[in-house]
C-alpha cells in the first residue's frame, strides 16, 4: 500500500491550504480579470485534486475498517549518532 491513512490526510490538508489561498486571490480589489479567470480554473483543479485524495481516504478506511485491508508498521532503525554503530578504522 503506497498511501496510508495518516499521509492522505497530510496531502489533503496540503490541497486544502492551497485552495484557501488560490480563493483568496478571488478576493483581491487589485487583481486583474485575467488574475482571477486563472485562479478560478486553479480552484477547480485543486478542488477536484482534494475530492481524489478525500476518496481515496475514505475507501482506504472503509477497507480497514472491514479487515479487506491491515495496517502494516514499519519500524524506525536509526543508526545514526549511536555508538555502537560506529565503524572502528
């Protein structure tokens, strides 16, 4: 499984940021029409993006939730910084 619940939901707060700044954009007084025609379509794009990703996080968790899925943990070994890992020359 490439995704997991914890890094579809890290991606759709992502897209979410990006949606609420792009909507911003709609809210400028400065901008021009072309400004917001492109922004507009960046929105959308973004949002469709966002409703993939939230979808899939939720097939994910009905699949767990059913067991037709298990959760995999994948320990952390950190060799760094630890001396007895240290090569001796």
């Amino acid at each position: 499984m490439a995704e997991t619940l914890g890094t579809l939901a890290d991606k759709i707060a992502i897209f979410e940021l990006k949606r609420f700044h792009m909507a911003e954009q709609l809210e400028r007084a400065d901008a021009s029409a072309e400004h917001k025609k492109s922004c507009r379509e960046k929105l959308s794009i973004l949002t469709e993006q966002r409703d993939d990703l939230a979808e899939e996080l939720s097939g994910l968790y009905d699949d767990i939730a059913s067991g037709r899925k298990k959760i995999k943990l994948y320990r952390q070994f950190k060799m760094y910084n630890d001396p007895k890992y240290k090569i001796k020359k």
